[in-house]
C-alpha cells in the first residue's frame, strides 16, 4: 500500500471504473526497484507476467486499444487469442495510434525488462535458458541468452531468430534501453529534444552517439558506448546504417554468404568501401560507425573481443582514444621479436583497423587534427578515399617540410601502411614495384608472391609488414640499389633512418626529434589555451548578450505592463462615463414622464420668439421721431 501511495497514487482508478487496477500495476511494474517492500516486487512481477503472458487480462490496454484490435488483430470480428495477440502486436505496432499505441509501448517495455516477461522469447528459448541461465538474476537472462547465442553451437535457430528480432527492435527505441533511458535522461533532453520529432526509428539513439563527446554524465557515456559496442557487433543492431545500407548486407549475408556477428558484417561493409561499391547515404554510415571504432576502443566489439589480454597486459593505463596506436606499437614490436605476447588474433583485428585508417584520411584523428589547414589549402581538390589525401600530403611533405605537426603526423601515417602492409594499400602503393621486385624473389604476381629474399626477423614463419619495411629501408641506403620508383625510394629514406648512421648521428637525431617533440607539446598547449580563453571570452560574450536580451525584455515587459495600465484607467473612465450617462439620461426620461421637464424643441421655439420681439421693439424705438431729434409740443386744445 505505501508503494502504491508513494509511486502510483495518480494510477488509482476514480470515477472511471474501467481502469481497474491494472493501471497500478502496470505503474508499479514500470517502477522497478523503487518498489520499496521485497514480497510487493516479488507479488509485482508475478502479476506483471500475467500482464504481459496474456494481455486479454490487461483492462487498461483492452479498454485504450478494443476497436484497433478488432480492425488490426481479429478473426471473425473476435479479438485473436492471447498466443496470436502478441506476435500480432509486435508486427502491427508501427499502426497503433493515440491511448493505444502509448499503452503497448508501455506493455513493450515490459517484456524488454525481463526475459520472463517475454512469453514468446521464453518459449523459443525456454532449453538455452534452463541449460544456461537459470541461476542468473532476473534481469540479467536477457544478457546471458545473448553471450549463449554467441558461444554455444547447440542454440536453436528458432531462438536465435528471435533473440535478434527482440534486439533489433530494442536498438529501434530509446525506451526500451533501460540503461541509456535512465542514465542520460537530462543529457538527452539538453542534448536530443528535437530528435523526439524524428519518425525514423533509432534517431534518439542516433543522436546521442553523435552527441558522445559533449555529453556532461559519465555514466550516460558509459551507456552509449556499451550500446555502441552491441552495434559494432552486428550492423543489423544499427537501425540508421541498416536502413541506408539494406541491399549491401544483403549482398554480404546472401551472395558473400557471410554470417552475421563478430563485426563480420561491418568488415564486409568496409571491403565493398574501399572497392568502392557502397552507395553514398551507406558510405557516409559505415564511415561514421569505423570513425567512432577507431577513436574510441569501447566502441569497437570486436577489436575488445579479440584483444582482451592484450589491452590489459600492454595498454592498461592508456587512455580509450589511444588504445589503437597502444595495440600497434606493441604489434610492431611482436614482428621483431616473436617472444612477446600478441595473439594472432588480435594482431589480425588491429591490422585490419589501421588499414581502414589508412583508406580515408577522415578516419586517421592525429592528421586530421594537424593537417587541418594543409588539406584545405593543398589537397582541397583530391577526393577523399583509397589513401588520396594521405598521398598528396606526403607528396608535399616530400616536395617540402610542412610546418607544425602535420608532418610529423603525415610521417607517421606512412609508416603504420608499411608496417601493416598489402598490395594496393593507398600510401604505400607507389612501392608495390619495388616491393616485388627487391623483397619477394619476383616469384609470382603482387599478391600471391612467393617470399624468398626477405628475412624472417623474429622466426615465425610468417613474412609481414615490420619485415618488409626492414627488408625496403634497407635497400634504400645500399650504395647503387635502383629503385623502380624514385618517388618510393625517396619516401622510404624519407621515413627511415640510415642504418649505418653512428651512434652519436642517432643520439643527436633523438635529442632533436625530443626537442620537436616537445615544441609540438607545447604549440598544442598554447592552443589548448588560446581555445578556453577564446571559449570563455565566447562565454563571457554569449553572457553579455544574453543580459541584454534580458535586459531588453524587461524593458519590452515593463512598457507593456505600463500600457495596460493605462489601458485599464482608460476603461475605468469609459465605465464611469457610461454608468454616468445612464444615470443622466434614467432621470431626464423621469422628468419627462413626470411633465416637469419642457421638451427642448418647445424651448427653442420660445427663445426663438422672445428674440423677434426683442428685434421688434428696438426696430419700433429706431423709428420713433425722437430718435430723429424732433420734439413734440404738446399744445392745449383750446389755444
């Protein structure tokens, strides 16, 4: 009872007795672990399974959802059962609308809690999941089920089927991820409320991964980068890359015959970039989801995968967004010595990674960082892809040192492509030729070539990269070697030291290397200041303004308020003459009827006589002979 008050006292049903009480148990079951008492979660979830097992008991989705039911999911005007209900609810579910489409969201939300809940998972999976996960927590068995579909060779492919089908539409809606739904509820109002007005599904989701790095919660970031990792997994799990690249995976899962997971399905994605056979909407996708991989080793599934020992055993203390170039230098140094551990694995992963980096600049952080202004003012017209701009950058590194850091970083570039190397590789194919011809023994063509020149450095049998550039950069400082390219030969002396070059020759090179090293450290500080005070003069200034628009419409605030005022004084007046006139003319129809008061035209018309008179007794005086100046005598009448 207490849980009901404090929880889900507005659930309660009132005057409308429809609701039943279903609307509080829907609220409680929604409500999770803040259910205070143990025996009413336990009681809880019991009834919530009932809910959603048979949702012909659910009064409150019977009584929003009735009429769509009978018009999407009945047979001879009869709501289906509850067995054909469900899988009928979640194929129709894009056509509910209104109360009913928010109350099977509701019920969805539900059954994506808790694998119990699921009446048509826990029948598809009821083996894997008395096998495998009968002794885990509740709401961990959606998980486990996940790791046995991956593991085990004996799930069922009904399981399987359905598992993914679940997982597809959770990846669909922010409220069915529990986690990224709790966690970044504020970063995603700050952050995504316009994307709430998006009808594609998984925008919200979408907009939060692109909003990564300005998210202010760790634990929202956390959650974004986990969601980001189940899609690196499976490119079916990213609803935006899916859609735009529809046809592609099925050309991979149908004609390449490649089986879905393991990030297989981005690596055939990534393949039919670099052949250039991906239209445009699905190569900006596929370059956005490697983009995030490579920056950031959390969200790459596979590359944690395959290389879990490695990262703790070698890169613990790195940072995420350098665990890549970690995994690299300690590559590298497994291709001179064997005696170090690097599974073939994971050395597959990573190779595999810095490749893709190298087919598009946009995809390597530390030159698109540092050769920002070099690209636009040098390289603005090559088409970016399969290495171009890299290659017009080194052309110009070549032709000229650049300044700052871009050289350095275009360097760099250059010689991670040597040391993963292959034929046809961006940077590097311009020494195909000379790799052929001067480290393969010319047997057979470019990739297929028979290695019998080159030396096996650390004795594992396998000739790669780190052995390649050895075997080139030591041919480019043999007196008289020609090289097939001059552009290859002077890249290579370019990117490696003089192997006969003294000691003192290479302790001073390192001391000046150190001391670049150290004015890049520090030109990248002085940006890094420069880039808060002018964030924060930008702030002071936005703060400025902001007080003057405030400041404004206080200003626009008080006029109005003043205006109304007189307004208001305005209809006071008005009012009062109203009610004055009404009283005036209350007491002239009064004296009126009463005979007291004359009528105004009977007025006029006396004044208009007295007038006359008044004209006519002055004309009368003008005419008298007085008036003239005559003077009567009065004469007696008998004289």
């Amino acid at each position: 009872n207490s849980s009901i008050v404090s929880l889900c006292a507005e659930a309660m049903p009132r005057s409308d007795a429809r609701r039943g009480y279903g609307a509080v148990l829907q609220c409680l079951s929604n409500a999770g672990d803040k259910v205070g008492s143990a025996a009413c979660r336990h009681n809880v979830r019991r009834a919530s399974r009932t809910l959603a097992h048979f949702p012909t008991t659910n009064t409150p989705l019977l009584v929003a959802c009735r009429d769509q039911f009978l018009q999407l999911c009945a047979s001879e005007g009869e709501i289906l059962p509850d067995k054909l209900l469900l899988p009928c609810m979640r194929r129709k579910r894009a056509n509910f609308t209104g109360a009913c489409r928010s109350k099977t969201m509701s019920m969805e939300r539900m059954v994506h809690r808790e694998v119990s809940f699921n009446a048509e998972l826990s029948e598809a999976c009821a083996t894997e999941l008395a096998n495998n996960c009968a002794e885990m927590p509740h709401d961990a068995q959606f998980k486990c089920l996940i790791r046995v579909s991956r593991q085990a060779a004996d799930v069922s492919a009904s399981c399987v089927a359905m598992l993914h089908e679940f997982r597809v539409r959770q990846s669909e809606s922010l409220e069915l991820m529990n986690r990224l739904h709790t966690d970044c509820a504020e970063d995603y109002r700050v952050l995504c409320s316009s994307a709430t007005a998006m009808r594609h599904p998984g925008s919200g989701v979408q907009c939060l991964k692109d909003s990564k790095d300005e998210v202010t919660s760790d634990t929202c970031k956390s959650a974004i980068l986990e969601v980001m990792g189940t899609a690196s997994e499976d490119a079916r799990l990213d609803p935006i890359l899916s859609s735009a690249c529809a046809l592609e995976i099925r050309n991979c899962t149908v004609v390449d015959k490649i089986a879905p997971g393991q990030g297989r399905l981005h690596e055939c994605l990534r393949r039919r970039m670099r052949e250039g056979t991906l239209n445009r909407r699905c190569k900006q996708q596929v370059l956005s989801v490697a983009k995030s991989e490579i920056e950031d080793a959390r969200a790459s599934f596979p590359l944690q995968s395959a290389c879990k020992m490695e990262m703790h055993e070698h890169c613990d203390a790195v940072p995420p967004e350098q665990m890549l170039p970690c995994l690299e230098h300690h590559l590298t140094a497994k291709q001179h010595d064997n005696s170090r551990s690097f599974s073939d694995q994971c050395a597959i992963k990573v190779r595999s990674m810095i490749q893709l980096s190298l087919h598009d600049y946009r995809l390597q952080p530390v030159v698109r960082r540092a050769c920002e202004v070099q690209i636009n003012e040098r390289c603005a017209e090559v088409p970016p892809g399969d290495g171009n701009v890299l290659s017009c950058l080194l052309a110009e590194e070549l032709a000229s040192k650049m300044p700052g850091g871009c050289g350095s970083a275009i360097r760099g570039a250059a010689r991670s492509g040597f040391y993963t190397f292959t034929w046809g590789q961006g940077v590097t194919r311009v020494c195909d030729d000379d790799v052929f011809d001067k480290c393969t023994g010319g047997g057979g063509a470019h990739p297929n070539a028979d290695i019998t020149r080159a030396v096996d450095v650390n004795g594992d049998g396998v000739y790669q990269g780190a052995e390649i550039w050895a075997c080139l950069s030591h041919a480019a400082y043999q007196p008289g070697e020609r090289f097939s390219s001059q552009t290859c030969h002077e890249l290579v002396r370019m990117l490696a030291l003089d192997p006969d070059v003294k000691a003192k020759d290479a302790e001073r090179l390192s001391e000046e290397l150190g001391k670049e090293l150290a004015k890049q450290k520090e030109e990248h500080a002085r940006a890094l200041r420069q880039r808060k005070q002018e964030m924060d003069e930008s702030n002071s200034q936005a703060a400025a303004r902001s007080q003057q628009m405030i400041a404004s419409a206080q200003a626009e605030v008080t006029s109005k308020m003043q205006e109304l005022d007189r307004l208001r004084e305005q209809l006071e007046y008005q009012k009062f003459m109203a009610e004055k006139l009404e009283k005036l003319s209350k007491e002239s129809e009064a004296k009126l009827q009463s005979g007291i008061l004359v009528h105004p035209k009977l007025i006029l018309f006396v004044v208009i006589l007295l007038l006359l008179a008044a004209i006519a007794a002055l004309r009368q005086r003008q005419l008298s002979p007085a008036s003239k100046g005559y003077q009567v005598l009065l004469v007696p009448k008998d004289t």
